[in-house]
C-alpha cells in the first residue's frame, strides 16, 4: 500500500511548488518604483514608476527614503504590502493616486500635508 509518509511528501513537494510560481506570479505583477520625493513632517510621499507618479502614505514597516526602490500593489488604491529592494525591508502603504503628473501629485501632498 502507499504509505502515509510518502503522501505527505508529494503534498508538501506540491504546495512548494505552488508557493514558488506563485510568489513568481506576484513579482511579475507587481508595479515598481522609486521614491522621489518625502515631506518633512508628513507621512505621504512620492514614487516614480511605470505608471507614472505614486502618491504613497506610509503605513507601518520600514520608513522608506528618497531614492530607495519600491515594489508592490502599488498601481490600485487602497492598502498594499511594499518591498523597498535596495535595502531588503517591507512596509505597508496606503495608495492615494497613481498614474499622477508631478502638478498633480503635488496637489494631492498639498491636500494631504499642508
């Protein structure tokens, strides 16, 4: 008969698998930046990326700085998980806008931290 160990072994090999294509998935998905621009004082800021600008609150986790990379859900509003890659660490943000002019996204940091 088929043991019960070796089941757990294909089960495990599997859901491996799994987790592996999609973390995969995610990656490819996920929009990515760079943060432009904080404001003192303020907890919104400014990322750069394939959609044009991001305007970001932070939310909890690393404390991004100008120039540090971000990527995540960021290209839909609402909260997102947030890797910053050039220094390994994860935040959560809340996304404001996306696909903002710089006269744009200004005026939604003007709103939010003045």
């Amino acid at each position: 008969g088929v043991s019960i160990k070796r089941l757990s072994r294909k089960l495990l090999y599997k859901v491996v698998l799994v987790v592996a294509l999609l973390s995969q998935f995610i990656a490819i998905i996920a929009d990515e930046g760079r943060v432009v621009r904080r404001f003192r004082g303020c907890d919104y800021f400014i990322a750069d990326g394939d959609r044009g600008l991001y305007v970001l609150e932070w939310y909890g986790g690393y404390d991004p700085s100008e120039g540090d990379r971000i990527s995540g859900d960021i290209g839909s509003y609402g909260f997102a998980s947030v890797t910053y890659g050039n220094v390994n660490r994860t935040g959560r943000v809340w996304v404001e806008d996306f696909l903002e002019s710089s006269s744009a996204a200004m005026d939604e940091i003007n709103d939010h931290c003045n």
